[in-house]
C-alpha cells in the first residue's frame, strides 16, 4: 500500500514540472517571436538585398516603374519627422512630468494623469483622421504662413505651402509619443528619493531649484532613457504620420514639403507592389525600419533598466 | 552682486512654476481637439443606420460600417485566443520560477517585442499566413513544356492557366517528383504566386481526395485572395503576447509571498498553489492588463493592412478577408467622398468609445488599489 502522502508528491511532482514545462515553452515564444520576425523580413528582403545591396540605402531611387528602388528619401524623411518631433515633445514632456510630481497641487495629479492616459489610448488612426482635417488645414492656413514671414530667410521655411509636410508629420509624431515620454518620466521623477529633495529644500533652494539641482540632475540618465524610448515610438508610427505627412518620396530642404517614412511606404505601397523586386524592396525598408527600432528600444530598455527601480544604487 | 539675487531666484521660481503648469496645459490640447472634433463631427452620424448597414458601393451616400464593427469585435476575440493563454502563462512562469540570467533575457526581449513597429508585424504575418494561403489552382494538365518549362493546365473554370516552374518549385506527386511524369489529364493543384508578368508554380501536389477535403475544410478552395481573418487575428494576438506577459508577471509580483509558503506549508503541489492560490489572487490584475492590451490591438490599423485587408461585406469564413473599424476608417479618410469622409469621422467616434470604453473599465476594476504616494 503506498503512503497517500508519497503519492501526493509524486503526482505533484508530475504536475510541478508539466507545468513549469507549459509556462516556459510559453514563456520562450518571446525569443521564437523575435528570430521569426528577423528571419522573415530576411527572407523578403533577399531579393532586393542581393540585386542592390548597400546602395539600397544611399540610393533616392524610388521607381517602382523602371524596378529601382533606394530607400534614403525614407530614411530621410522618418529622420526627420522624428527629430522634429522628439525637439517639440521632449521639453514638453518633461515639463509636465516635472509639473506633475513636483508642483502641481494634489487634487490635479490624478486628473491630469488619466488625461494622459487616455491620450496614449487614442489610436493612430484617429489622429491621423484629426490631422487631415482639421489640423493640416489650421497649420497650413495659420502657423506656416507665420513661420514663412517670420523664419523665412531660413531655407527651412522657404517654398511653397501645401498642407502635408515634413513639419505637420513631426507635429503629429510629437503629439503620438507626448504620453509615453511623459508616463516613463514622470515614473523615473518619482523614483528619486525623497532624501534629495529635502536636502535642497533644507539648504534653502526654491521649489524650481530643488527640481533643476535635486530631482533633474539625478534623473538625467533615466529620463535620457525615457527620451530614446519616444524615439523608438516614434521612428514606428506608421498611420498618423502617413496621412498628413505627403506620401511624395524626394529629400527636400524645405519642412514645408511632403515627405515619405520607412513605415509610410511599406503601409501605402505593400498591397499594391506588382513585382517580385517590388515588395522585396518592401520587405527591405520593413528590415531597416526593424533593425533601427530594435536597436533604439534595446538602447531605451538598458538606460532605464541601469537606472529605475525602488532599492537602486544612489551612486552611476 | 551674489547677496541680493533673491528676486531673481524668486522670479526664475514663479516663471518655471508658469512653464510647467503651461507645458501640462499643451499635452492635454490635442486630447481635447481631437475629442471635440470627434463628436462635433461624428455625433450626428451615428444613427442605427450607420451600426447596421453595410457599406455601400463607391460614390454612393449612405450605408453604415456594420461589418467594420462586427470585424473589429471578432478580431479581438480570435487574438484573444491567442495572445492571452501565451501571455498570461509566460507571465506566470517569469513570476514564479526564478531562473535570474533566462528571465532577464524573456523580459528584455518582450519589451523589445513591445517595441516593434505594428508595420512590422503585419508585413511578418504576411509573409507567414498570407502569402502561403494564396490561390491554389485546382485543374487538369494540358501540356506540359520542359523547354522554359511551362506548364499549362485547364482550372476548374476552363480556362488554361499556365505556371512557370523554377528551381525553387516543390513537387509532391506522391513519388514521383519530375516534370516529364506528367501525363495530360493529371489532376492537380498548384500553389502560385504572381510574378512579373506571369505566374510561378510555388508547390505542385497531385489532387488526392484528402487534400481536396483539407482545402474544403480551410474554405481555401473558394479563397480569392490569402487575405484572412485568421491571419489579421493571429497578427494581432501575436502582438498582444509580449504585452500580457509582461503586466501578467508584474501583477504576480504584487501577491504577497506569504501567500505561497502557506500553500505550500499545508502540503499544496507546488503547480496548484500557482494556478489556484497566486494566479486567482492576482485574477483581476491579470484581466486588467488583457484588457489593456485588447484596448491597445482594437485600434490598430497598420497591421491590418495585408493581412485582414477589409472587406465591404460580411465576412462568411474566417479564410475570407474581414473589414474593421480603423481599417475603415483609413479608406474612408483618404478616400476623395465627402460622405466617406463624414462616416468616417463617425466610425472613429465610435471606435474611440470603444477604447475609452475598456481603459475607463479598467480604471473602476483598479480603484481600489492603493498607491504609496498621492501623486
């Protein structure tokens, strides 16, 4: 007769490892993930890589009629929408983290931050339906007329002004990745310790000092990390962007232009590529875009990692 | 000069307070624009017409956005199906079994998955699910060509379609692998794809009775295109995965050890005090973050592109393509019809009802939970 009890253990210890065993195979879908998406888009992509090589990427070829393709009008063009966007986001940003931890009275904070919430929650569609028609037509009615009296002389602001920019689709880049760097910010102010701030306040510091000299400079790592992390959102966003942005593949000095992103043309072109080298050429700019991502999320993940969390060492 | 800059300190004070305080008030602007405009637009669209009629044909006025509705519900039911068993057991296993190195690298790459363009993912699934379902030809040989080498047959329709052969193309003609085999009359089916300005044979299988009933089964012998349901929804609870994983394991972390030891001490299998004591403690934190991603994957229209593509009316199969609210809602925008553009604002209305809808849920079923700082 077994002892109940050992048979209990053993039926456990059946079910320990059969169930460990479910939940990590379903835990190790993340690396299968991954290696599946590069594989993929490798495999896509081999076409296009093996007839144009590097040149794909220095190339401003896009013809899809003749068969050539050269992705650097692309790359150009989510360079740019995404500084452009990064430069209008990131001082606001972290203005309102800082306003939200820091100054702002109580009854505001939670408030404000569903407000937040709810803007992360907006789809990119949306927005992009809100800037094709009422955004790109007040911009273009509005502020780019005042920025080409004003700024003109810059050849950033010269030529003519049609609506669908590089500029409005930076615009709308800042808007989309407003909430991300405001959230990660906000939760990399609040892991400052306390200790900080009331050593400042005890040397006499006023409320904005004790932020710039306690609170800013001893985030400055985690909230660079918050800032690659709106980067990476933002060199992503494919539908908002690809609705006010122009969809016209050329490199032009003027923000006023319309540009093309890497997201933007794979999302306009993929359905309708006829050819073989066509959407090879797709799937390539779908590889570059990834490769860019991954590296710049991978970069976000390690400055936040290397910085946040309760119990952290006080010293780099 | 250094003694007396208090005002200065103090008006430098005041005008950062005025900035930050000015910097909150420009986040949330957009928010309220895009808000306003969505209901002074849309409002006045959305009618019982508009929730239950399908589309109709381009150029048209009127019609609704029924089936983009329908669509969108279905999708995030079949990726649910997905995307929450894997997440939330992944989630469970980086929570309970610590092996330190391994579950660094499962949490860095399901951020790094999280990160990955929604693009990216359909083009991925594309390749995956689309691409491989496209049309096969079911017919019989007419000639066969080893010069080019073509192959010419008559499909079921008729018509002699002819297919390229190459290199790359895989025979399964059970046992016999070669081009000369072929007898005119052999019954067969062929996976293709368009090429150029011809078709290239991708696989050649004989026409067996089970592979018809297979075909049968997958609806695929009807297919026109590889465009699925099935293939938007896996697209979407592919993304879902790295999402519930990672706020699955972080609500794990929240239950209190004590919780475990004392299963444990009163003699529970290790397995069970997971599955039946942490996870049922953590139940509504675990439905909150499935929930979140269901808020997240229902707006999400890029990946939709080429793999669920639309559809202007009811989807019968899951192999057929299936519209859905922002898919609509992108043709609609770009399209030249003003009666497009107006529905089009409606369905965005009613799409972000819907997410608001589930983040607002989401907001009732955590209130309850306590934060150590009021801010």
């Amino acid at each position: 007769m077994v002892n109940p009890l050992m048979a209990k253990a053993d039926l456990g210890r059946f079910g320990d490892r059969a169930f460990k065993g479910l939940t990590l195979a379903m835990a190790l879908s993340v690396f299968v993930l991954i290696v599946v998406i590069g594989a993929e888009l490798a495999r896509g992509s081999g076409v296009a890589i093996r007839q144009f090589g590097w040149r794909f990427l220095i190339s401003s070829d896009w013809d899809p009629v003749n068969e050539k393709f050269g992705a650097l009008p692309f790359i150009f063009g989510t360079l740019v929408s995404s500084a452009i966007g990064l430069l209008l986001a990131v001082p606001l940003s972290i203005g309102t983290a800082v306003y939200l931890t820091e100054l702002a009275p109580l009854w505001i904070r939670q408030p404000l931050t569903i407000f937040i919430e709810l803007l992360a929650a907006v789809p990119s569609v949306i927005f992009g339906l809100w800037g094709i028609f009422v955004m790109v037509p007040w911009l273009s009615q509005n502020l780019f007329p005042l920025l080409q009296k004003t700024l003109g002389f810059l050849p950033l602001f010269q030529g003519p002004i049609l609506g669908p920019s590089v500029l409005a689709g930076g615009i709308i880049v800042a808007i989309m990745v407003l909430p991300i760097i405001t959230s990660v910010s906000r939760e990399i102010l609040r892991s400052v310790p306390d200790l900080q701030r009331e050593a400042a306040y005890a040397l006499g510091a006023t409320r904005w000092e004790v932020t710039r000299i306690a609170v800013l400079s001893y985030a400055r790592k985690g909230l660079f990390g918050a800032v690659i992390l709106g980067l990476g959102r933002a060199l992503g966003e494919t539908m908002a962007v690809t609705m006010v942005i122009g969809n016209s593949p050329q490199i032009a000095k003027s923000l006023f232009a319309p540009g093309y992103t890497l997201a933007s043309v794979v999302a306009n072109e993929f359905s309708e590529a006829t050819t073989d080298t066509y959407l090879s050429a797709l799937f390539a700019i779908g590889l570059v875009l990834l490769g860019v991502t991954v590296l710049v999320n991978g970069l976000a993940q390690l400055l936040l990692k290397t910085f946040a969390g309760p119990g952290l060492k006080p010293q780099n | 000069m250094t003694v007396t800059n208090h005002r200065w300190r103090k008006t430098t004070n005041v005008f950062m307070q005025t900035l930050a305080s000015l910097c909150a008030v420009l986040v949330i602007l957009p928010l309220l624009l895009v808000f306003f405009h969505l209901v002074s637009q849309g409002a006045s669209s959305i009618n019982w017409t508009f929730l239950t009629r399908l589309p109709k044909p381009v150029g048209e006025i009127g019609g609704g956005m029924a089936n983009a509705i329908a669509g969108t519900f279905t999708l995030m039911l079949l990726a649910s199906l997905l995307g929450v068993p894997v997440g939330v057991l992944g989630g469970i296993f980086l929570s309970e079994y610590t092996h330190r190195r391994l579950n660094r690298w499962i949490r860095f790459t399901a951020d790094v998955l999280n990160g990955v363009p929604s693009i990216t993912w359909g083009m991925v699934v594309y390749g995956l699910l689309v691409v491989p379902l496209v049309l096969p030809c079911r017919g019989t040989v007419r000639s066969v060509d080893p010069a080019k080498p073509v192959l010419t047959v008559l499909d079921a329709a008729g018509t002699a379609q002819e297919f390229e052969v190459d290199a790359n193309t895989r025979w399964d003609l059970d046992g016999r692998h070669q081009m000369k085999s072929l007898r005119p009359g052999t019954d067969l089916i062929i996976w293709y794809h368009s090429s150029g300005d011809g078709q290239v044979a991708d696989h050649i299988n004989s026409a067996s009775a089970w592979r018809l009933g297979v075909l049968a089964i997958m609806g695929l012998h009807n297919s026109v295109s590889g465009f699925s349901a099935l293939a938007g929804a896996t697209v979407l609870g592919l993304m879902m995965i790295p999402l519930i994983l990672r706020t699955t394991e972080e609500v794990l972390q929240l239950v209190p050890t004590g919780y475990r030891e004392a299963a444990l001490a009163l003699g529970i299998a290790h397995w069970r005090m997971i599955a039946q004591i942490v996870v049922r403690t953590a139940m509504k934190g675990i439905v909150t973050g499935v929930l979140l991603a269901l808020a997240r994957v229902a707006g999400e229209t890029a990946p939709l592109l080429f793999t669920a593509f639309g559809n202007a009316y009811w989807t019968h199969r899951l192999t057929e393509p299936i519209a859905a609210l922002p898919l609509q809602i992108f043709n609609y925008a770009i399209s030249p019809y003003d009666d497009w553009h107006r529905q089009a604002w409606a369905g965005a209305l009613v799409l972000i009802l819907l997410v608001s809808a589930i983040n607002l849920g989401v907001r009732t079923l955590t209130r309850d939970r306590f934060s150590q700082r009021k801010t």
